[in-house]
C-alpha cells in the first residue's frame, strides 16, 4: 500500500536579534520596490510575487510567494479582547500583523508581553519608533503601509538602528597561558566594523567574550575592519538569528551577531573565513563564580575589550585585568539556547 506524502508547512523562524522589517505593496509600486530592496527590506507584500521578483531577490509575502498569506502569515485587526486574543493563537502559526484602529500602546504591549510573532502595521517613522520600543523589546517586526520612497528610507533607518542588547559584564582575568599550535578562525564579513565592535565567541556555549575587530593601526599589519580574529576551530560564535555555530562551520552568506562594548548589536554577513595554524593562548576568567575562557590567537593583534570599554591585545592580559563578557543561564543544544543543566569545561 502505498503511503501518502504529508507536506509538512514551515513556520516562519523568529530572529531572536534583528527587526523584521516588511513593506506592504499590494497596491503596487515600482519605485517604492525598488527602494524598499536598496534599504535592506526583509519582505514585500504584494498581490503577484513576480512583480518583485523581477527587481530583486527578496522574500515575497503573497499568494504565490514565499510566505502565503493565510497559511504563513496572519493579518488581524486588533479592537477588543476576542481579537487580541486571536491574534496569539494565530502567532503560534507564524507571523501576525496587527492594526489598531486608534494606534494606541496598550494593544501591542499585551500583544507583545505574550507573543514574539507580533508584526506591526504603521505607516510612518513616528509609529515605527513606537512599536518598537514597546516594552523595551518591542515587536518582532513592523510592516510599512506607505510609499512614498522618503517614508521607507526613514523608516529603514529607524528598523536599522532599534538594535538588541547583550547583557556585557566584566570578568577577572585568571590566567593567560600558551597552548601550542592549532588551527584558528578568522571571519572576514561584509561590513566595515567600528571600534569597539567584535564578536561574542566562547570555548562553552555558557559565557562568550567580546572578541575586538581588526580596526586598529598597529606596526606589524593593516587594519583588516571587516575581519574578526575570532579564536580556535571548535569555539562557538553567536549568530544573528540567536543560536550559536561553530567557528568551523561558519561560512559565507552566514550572519553573525556583532556587539559593540555597550552591548548594542546588529547582524553582519560573512563574505569568507579563514582557518590557518597559528600558535594559541588560552584566555580563563572569572564573574562571580562564572567561569569563561576562550582560545585566541597568540599575536599583539588580536584584542579583547576591557571593562573601560577600551580594546587590550591578548599579549597584555594579565591576572587581575578586567575584560567584557556575556553570560548566559542555560546551555545550546546543535545552537539552540535550552534550559537544561548542561555540564562544559
């Protein structure tokens, strides 16, 4: 007997870090396609997806898109209670976008307190802005509903800039020791780095420092700014979308997390990676009886961020320095953050 073949449907991954940022154009517009692809938009909605297809590669939200609407993404209006909730039962569907006949906060916090699907109907920066900063984290996403090219340019830059945060605390440095030859990861993305930007890389998936880009002048080399030195094969690196990867499995089109020294974040694309043998230190420090360590590079070069927020080459560290580092409650399972008591050392 032959089996039947169910095709499984997949819900759209929410982005632990990055704001989804839709435009909705199913009144269609060339020009303001065109524009919403230059600003980095993550989706257009249209009527017909071959109409955006023609202009660029980007996800298409309509009938014969890449998300369908109906069966990926959900369009409620919020009004009362009932709608509210009929708007987190849909979210563990997919995406929900929600419009509120007033525009008030209050739907979209209750809305947000309970989901993180939630995308929001606006139609200018003012709004965009607002939704979100709803209750600090704010929704998943917004969708524009106008335009004009100087509205989406706005707007873009609003989504751009309303980054995550990464809690950075300062660990005591306990050791600073050379462990021979391995072989070591360098990231080279598609972004010009700013000082005080890296990666946040670890040896467990417990606790990862702030591995500083190469944007500084030095003797011995040029800046390389869109390059992060990250550290040996087997530590994890984390990725934009909030999971962690291998420094050995990261590859290009892949999107990592940069974090600068306040904790402010934004998602970058690698271009290439590098493995080469280089000898190695191993960083090993200390918060409140947390304990993080790292292998780096042993060159003046590579940096770790200090808690003055100022980059320190790792041929400086010493005991008792104090570096920046994110701890995290919990461990991965293949990248994912999980609950469960996970022993690494």
């Amino acid at each position: 007997m032959r089996k039947k073949l169910l095709k499984r449907r997949l819900i759209p991954e929410v982005n632990a870090m990055a704001k989804e940022f839709w435009i909705d154009l199913r009144d269609w517009d060339k020009d303001a396609a065109t524009t919403a692809i230059e600003q980095g938009a993550d989706a257009i909605m249209a009527e017909d997806a071959s109409l955006v297809r023609q202009l660029g590669r980007i996800k298409t939200i309509a009938p014969d898109g890449d998300l369908k609407p109906g069966e990926d993404i959900f369009e409620v209006e919020i009004r009362d209670q009932e709608s509210e909730a009929e708007a987190v039962s849909k979210s563990k569907q997919g995406f929900v976008i929600v419009s509120t006949t007033d525009w008030t906060v209050i739907p979209l916090e209750n809305l947000v307190a309970q989901s993180d699907r939630i995308i929001a109907a606006v139609n200018n920066q003012e709004e965009a802005e607002m939704a979100l900063g709803v209750l600090e984290k704010g929704v998943a996403g917004i969708l524009l509903k106008n335009n004009n090219p100087a509205v989406i340019m706005s707007v873009a830059k609003v989504v751009l800039e309303k980054t995550a945060l990464v809690d950075l605390e300062a660990f005591t440095v306990k050791s600073v020791s050379p462990v021979g030859m391995g072989d070591r990861v360098c990231v080279d993305t598609c972004t010009i780095m700013k000082d005080g930007e890296g990666m946040l890389v670890g040896n467990t998936s417990s606790s990862f420092l702030l591995v500083h880009a190469e944007t500084l002048e030095n003797p011995y080399v040029a800046p390389r700014p869109f390059r992060v030195n990250a550290g040996a094969v087997h530590a994890y690196a984390m990725m934009e979308n909030g999971k962690t990867s291998y420094l050995a499995e990261i590859k290009a089109g892949d999107r990592v997390l940069v974090a600068d020294k306040d904790g402010k974040t934004y998602g970058a694309t690698v271009g290439r990676v590098k493995i080469e043998k280089r000898p190695l230190l191993l960083v090993e420090a200390e918060n409140e009886g947390k304990v993080i360590s790292l292998v780096l590079q042993n060159a003046e070069t590579i940096r770790l961020v200090g808690e003055d927020k100022k980059p320190v080459s790792v041929v400086d560290l010493k005991p008792g320095d104090r570096i920046l580092g994110h701890p995290e409650s919990g461990g991965r399972h293949f990248g994912h953050a999980v609950s469960e008591s996970i022993l690494e050392k």
